[in-house]
C-alpha cells in the first residue's frame, strides 16, 4: 500500500497459449488501475503479449456480462436479465426431472473449451464427475489424440527445458509459429541464433517464424514424416546414428531400419516437395551439432495422419544425439501438464460418464428407446459456436437440447444459441493456479477486485448449485462443499504435484512461480533413462499396420477442390477471445492468396471472393501473399464479432475421432462472386 492506497496482487494469466505470464495489478478503491508483467518470471521475464497489456481494457469493457440471462427461445436475443436465485432454480428444476426420470444423469452433457485452463474452472468437471453418469461432449479442443499416443511413449519431451533451448547448436521448428504464438520463445532462439545456431523452419505458410531461420522448408503440408525419415535414411547412411543409444534404449530399430533402407529418396523428396539441396543442408548441419531441439505445433497435430508425422520426428530425435544432451530435446504444448487432481478426472477412466462427439451427438434418435438424449447442457470457457469444425451442425445439436446453460464474460455466438446465460469473474476476481502446458511452471493467481456487478466465480457457482441439489437429496452429488477458492484450490494438490514440484499448497506459490525440479534424466550430460522408446508401435503391429514411426500418406486435396485452407492462430486474438478489442490492424477476416493463383482465376487483390467445398460456402476479401504457396489459401481462425464469415463452416469433422485431428485437412474451391 502507498499514499495513494494503491494495492499490489500476484496474477497470471489462464488462457490457453504457452507462455502462461505471470503479471502483477494494482488496485485503487477496488478497481484495476495499472497492470505488468512480473520482471522475476523465470520464462517471460516481465513481458506480456498485446493481448496481456488490454486486460484492464477486457475486464471492464461496456459488453461484459453484468447479471444472468434467460431466453426461452434460443437464439432469439430476447434475453430477460433474472436474478441467480431464479436462475438456480431453472437449473435445479431441469436436473431434478431428468434425475427423476432416469434416475443418473446421462441426458446432461457438459461441454468444456480452453477459455480458461486455471485449475480452478476445472471445477466445472469435478462437478459433473460428481454426479451419476453424465454426458461429456467432445470436441476440438477436447482431446488431441496424436498428442496424447505421442505423449504416452515419448518420455524424452520429460527430459525438456524449453528455456535450455538457448544452448542448442540447431533448432528445427515443425509447423509451429513461436513469434505468434509463443512470443517470449523468440528470445531463447535468437540467443542460440547469437551463438551460431542454425534455425530450420518448416512449415507451408512463409510464417513470421519463418523469417527468423537460416532455412526456410516449405513442406508440403502433412508430409513432415516424409522429411523426418529422409533424414533418418541420410544420418544412418553417413553412419551418424547413435548406435549405442539405440542399442540400450529402443526396440524394433533394425525392422525400422529395413523400412527406411528401402524409401525412394526422389520420391519421398517429391511427396514432401523438398529440395535435394534443402535435404543436404539439414543433414550437414544436423552432423555438425552437438545439440538439436525439435519444436513442435500445432501444425503437425491438425492433420490426420498427424500422430505418425510426430513419430517420425521423435524418431529421428531418438536417433540423433536428442537425448540427454544440454540444449536437445523435443518440445511441444503438452496437457499431460495437467497434473492437479481435478485436471486429472477426465483421464480417470472408471468413472461411469458417457463421451460423445458432436457428431454422436447429433446422430442421438430421440425415438430411439435404447439412445438417451441429451437433454440439458452446459458449456463453459468455451465458444463453440466459431471454434469447432461444423458450426452449423453444432447450432442445430443446441437448437434441438431443451435447455442449454452457457457460463461466459460475454454474449457469444454459443452464448446466444443457450437458454440461460451466467456471468463469471475473471482471473482479477477470483484465486486460482496455472500450470504452462508449455515451460511447466505453476504460478498462484489473486483476487484483487471483487467479482463484477453480479458475477460470480465458476467454484462458486458450482458450490451453490451443489448445495441446493443436497437439499433436494443428499445421495446424487458428491461435489465437494469447500468454504473457500483457496480450501477448493488445496484440495487439488497431491503427491505428484509434491514430488515435482515441492508444493503442497497454495501458500507455497506466493513467492512466484514454482518449476519442476530437475528431471534426472540427464545427469553429467548423459541419459539416465530407464524406458524403452519402440519405433514400432505395438498397436500398429497388432493392426498389421507398418511401424507408426514412417511416414504415412494423409489427406490430399481433389479435382474439386484442389486448395488446402490452413486456418492458424491469429497474432492479436486467443482463439475467439480479444478480437472485439481491436488490437490489430485488419478490421474484417480475409484469405490470402498467391497472387499468381488469383490471377489465374481473374481474382483481384482486395476482391471479394467465394471460397467453398461441399459443407459450406463463404464469402471473404482475398489478400496476395507470397507468404502462401499456389495451392494453399490461409484465413486466421477466430474471427468474431467483428466479421460475418465463420471459417469453421468450411472446415471437416471426424465422426469417430475428436476434430482436433484434422482441422488443417480442409480442401475448398475458389471463385468469383
Ligand atoms: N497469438 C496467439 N497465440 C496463441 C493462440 C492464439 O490464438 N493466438 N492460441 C494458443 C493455442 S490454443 C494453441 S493450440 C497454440 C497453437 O500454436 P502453434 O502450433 O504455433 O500454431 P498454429 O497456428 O496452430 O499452427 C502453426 C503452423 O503450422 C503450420 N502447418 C499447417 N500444416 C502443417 C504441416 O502439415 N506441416 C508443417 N510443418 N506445418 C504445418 C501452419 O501453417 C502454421 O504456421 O497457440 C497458442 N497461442
Ligand atoms: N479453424 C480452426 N479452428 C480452431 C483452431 C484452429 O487452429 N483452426 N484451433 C483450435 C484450438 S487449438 C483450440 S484450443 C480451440 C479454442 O476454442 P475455445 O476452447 O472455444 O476457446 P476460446 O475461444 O479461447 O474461449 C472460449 C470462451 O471462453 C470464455 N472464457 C474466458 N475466460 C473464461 C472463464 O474464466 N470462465 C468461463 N466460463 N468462460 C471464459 C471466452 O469469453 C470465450 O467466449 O479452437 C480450436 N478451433
Ligand atoms: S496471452 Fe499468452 S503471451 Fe499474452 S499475456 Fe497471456 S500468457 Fe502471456
Ligand atoms: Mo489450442
């Protein structure tokens, strides 16, 4: 406090990048008057994003949420604003008769997104979890299986301090966008840059990371395991391998080995669409460095066959003189992070919920005797409504749910389409912890104003809601009555969370941020791992596929439609957040095109043109970029509120697995109006 009576408070910020800043406020008669970064954050050190800087701007900007909100007719915007007794009561209304009928909760779905990963909104599934068989919706954000297979067998990403990146001698980026989305990345990279590393980025769009590396690849997009076996085929071929290494901690190499022996260099060349010379200077440098670093996005993750692409990396990580050396690894945004006990429950697999797909969802008859429909559903920290694959589809999926409960800071597309619309606080209101699922680091987040007008934070909510269903019977919900965020917050800790990090509780986080306690994988510069990494994967054999470490054709564009549209992350927005903000220049969505693919087709720079495929058709202003190749258009997702066009219409679904598969497996046509 100072003769102003200005006070201090710790936060961080909980959106889903990977930075995770730390940033202190300071709070005048219980109003945020300033904001900055924390200068002793060991990864961003003091620096926040754009997007950081606006939060004062965010938290009270004219079109938050004040009260809760009910519409009978969804969509309609007739909203009446209502108290939350009110609205406790049409939801406990709604939980009792479908308890009554079914006697579990199945024909209750909850639906979560990554608007805020603290721990605390993982409230939301130790609710649900707390009830007998509810229905868990997944979508894209939900699960990313190619990660997920990776993660279960790649324990070298265990082995990775990202900050240690500034000792590699090579840095080879896979379709990741650092100086977007990983801003205080760029840093480490420069400094090993300084110090004669070289950097590789690979990637189909000339990229604003693109332009920081020695070499640029532009691969063709899905074929980086193309590549990565290419240069397994050239190190094993200049006997560069690391023989001992693979001897002692891998299995089902020489199989491998075969495999790779017997890759058409011209073809695979051709497949990935790089050059013979590009290919010889990567395998020149990779022989002359004593460290090399392979990052990660997700690029590689967003196509179909993303998860072998990714093997075929870890493989050639495992091969090459990756493990167990300063300043090597492989790194990418992991939620195996995750590791406090509600963030843990999704995973827990006896537990009797049902998982559905959007699609499952869709497909549910209500006529049908054996299928239970969904009839109630809550979304949280989510806009699925812009952000996953087939909008429409999931509008109609909510049009036809009796009862839709959105929880959010802001009138939304989803938001829009729920019946009952519930105000919450923002990480300014509200305690809560981050884990990075990035630099791993866990940081302790302050209340320093209390909740705006009638917000209410997420544990709240679901403590006052499980409180009213124990009055009505104390058997249904076993959602924990704690008296406190913070009695909430402690319960989560647990002995991994003890182990590697040596907290137990939030009171330990207020000095600032807590970072794993060194792996002893490396010790004195060399491996001490206990684990065996298979380059085949036992699965694949079983299935009588070919090892999963090579490479695998994906998904290809067709006569039809012969583009590929990759819809990354944009620079001034988080996913659909921060858009209404305005913090960029460009006021509208827009696609860029190479100019000679326009010209080709008569499109002018700035014209409006259609962009379409069999799901959907949109109409958007195309921009010449060099920075596309011919036969890709790139439009940046998330655009919302401020255009009309919602790229997700024409981007595909998967019906058995989670969308995250292929969100980049998108292929449209191009015309005039
Ligand atoms: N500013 C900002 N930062 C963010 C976010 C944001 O919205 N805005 N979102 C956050 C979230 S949720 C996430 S998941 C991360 C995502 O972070 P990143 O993984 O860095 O981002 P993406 O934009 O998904 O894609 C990265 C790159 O992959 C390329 N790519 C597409 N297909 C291929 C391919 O087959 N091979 C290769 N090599 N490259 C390919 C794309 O052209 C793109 O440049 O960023 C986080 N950080
Ligand atoms: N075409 C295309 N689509 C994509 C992607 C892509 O690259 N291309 N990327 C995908 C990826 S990687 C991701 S992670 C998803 C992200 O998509 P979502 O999971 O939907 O995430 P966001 O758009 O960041 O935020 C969703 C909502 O959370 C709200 N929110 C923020 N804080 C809170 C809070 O504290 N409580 C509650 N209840 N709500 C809050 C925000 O206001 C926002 O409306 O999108 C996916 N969709
Ligand atoms: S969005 Fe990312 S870079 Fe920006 S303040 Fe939040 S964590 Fe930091
Ligand atoms: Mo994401």
């Amino acid at each position: 406090m100072n003769k102003y009576n200005t006070h201090q408070f710790r936060h961080v910020c909980p959106r889903s990048c990977y930075s995770t800043c730390t940033m202190y406020s300071y709070v005048e008669n219980n109003r945020l008057v300033h904001l900055n970064g924390d200068p002793n954050d060991p990864y961003t050190k003091g620096k926040l994003c754009s997007k950081g800087f606006a939060y004062k701007e965010r938290n009270y900007h004219s079109d938050r949420i004040k009260f809760p909100y009910y519409q009978k007719v969804k969509g309609s915007g007739n909203f009446k604003q209502i108290t939350w007794e009110k609205a406790f009561e049409l939801i406990l209304s709604q939980m009792i008769n479908i308890h009554q009928r079914y006697n579990h909760f199945q024909p209750l779905g909850f639906y979560k997104g990554t608007g805020n990963l603290g721990v605390h909104h993982f409230v939301t599934e130790d609710f649900f979890y707390s009830l007998d068989q509810t229905t868990r919706i997944v979508g894209s954000s939900y699960s990313n299986g190619g990660y997920d297979a990776i993660q279960d067998d790649m324990w070298i990403t265990q082995v990775s301090d990202c900050s240690l990146i500034k000792k590699s001698s090579m840095i080879i980026i896979w379709g990741a966008n650092p100086s977007v989305t990983n801003i205080h990345l760029t840093p480490f990279i420069i400094e090993a840059k300084a110090k004669g590393a070289k950097v590789v980025v690979i990637d189909p769009l000339y990229t604003q990371t693109a332009m920081l590396a020695d070499l640029y690849i532009q691969v063709y997009p899905s074929t980086d395991g193309a590549l990565a076996n290419l240069l397994i085929k050239g190190l094993f071929e200049a006997n560069e391998l690391d023989k001992r290494f693979i001897k002692e901690h891998t299995s089902g190499f020489d199989h491998f080995l075969e495999q790779i022996n017997r890759i058409d260099k011209q073809d695979y060349l051709l497949k990935c669409g790089v050059s013979e010379e590009a290919l010889s200077i990567m395998l020149s440098w990779l022989k002359d460095a004593e460290a090399v670093s392979h990052i990660i996005g997700n690029g590689l993750q967003q196509h179909s066959n993303g998860e072998h692409n990714f093997r075929a990396i870890n493989a050639l990580a495992v091969a090459y003189r990756v493990i167990g050396k300063k300043g090597s690894g492989v790194f990418f945004k992991s939620n195996r992070n995750m590791i406090f006990n509600n963030q843990l429950l999704s995973q827990k697999t006896e537990l009797k919920n049902r998982f559905l797909t959007i699609d499952k969802m869709n497909e549910i008859n209500p006529y049908l005797s054996n299928y239970v429909p969904i009839e109630m559903m809550w979304i949280s920290c989510a806009n699925p409504l812009i952000q996953e694959p087939n909008p429409k589809l999931f509008s109609k999926c909510l049009q036809r749910i009796p009862f839709v409960v959105t929880v959010d800071q802001f009138i939304t597309p989803t938001a829009l389409m729920s019946n009952l619309v519930l105000p919450t606080t923002t990480h300014f209101e509200e305690v809560d912890i981050m884990v990075s699922l990035w630099h791993k680091g866990i940081a302790l987040n302050e209340k320093a104003i209390p909740p705006y007008a009638k917000c209410k934070s997420e544990w709240n909510i679901m403590r006052e809601l499980a409180s009213r269903i124990n009055k009505y019977d104390s058997n249904i919900c076993s959602f924990p009555i704690h008296s406190s965020e913070e009695e909430y917050l402690n319960a989560q800790f647990n002995e991994k969370v003890s182990d590697l990090y040596h907290i137990q509780s939030i009171s330990d986080l207020k000095e600032g941020v807590a970072t794993p306690i060194q792996s002893t994988i490396v010790k004195n510069d060399e491996p001490s791992i206990t684990e065996i990494f298979h380059f085949e994967s036992l699965n694949g054999q079983q299935n009588g596929n070919s090892p999963i470490s090579l490479f695998t054709e994906g998904k290809m564009p067709t006569k039809d439609f012969p583009f590929w549209l990759i819809t990354p992350h944009s620079p001034y927005a988080l996913n659909s957040q921060f858009q209404f903000l305005h913090l960029d220049e460009e006021k509208e969505s827009f696609a860029w095109i190479h100019p000679k693919a326009a010209k080709e087709i008569g499109i002018y720079n700035g014209e409006v043109i259609k962009i379409y495929n069999e799901r959907d058709c949109i109409e958007i202003k195309a921009v010449y970029s060099y920075q596309v190749p011919k036969d890709i258009l790139m439009i940046y997702q998330g655009w919302y509120p401020n255009s009309e066009i919602n790229i997700n219409q024409l981007v595909s679904m998967d019906k058995e697995q989670p969308a995250s598969e292929k969100l980049y497996d998108t292929f449209v046509n191009v015309g005039k109006l």
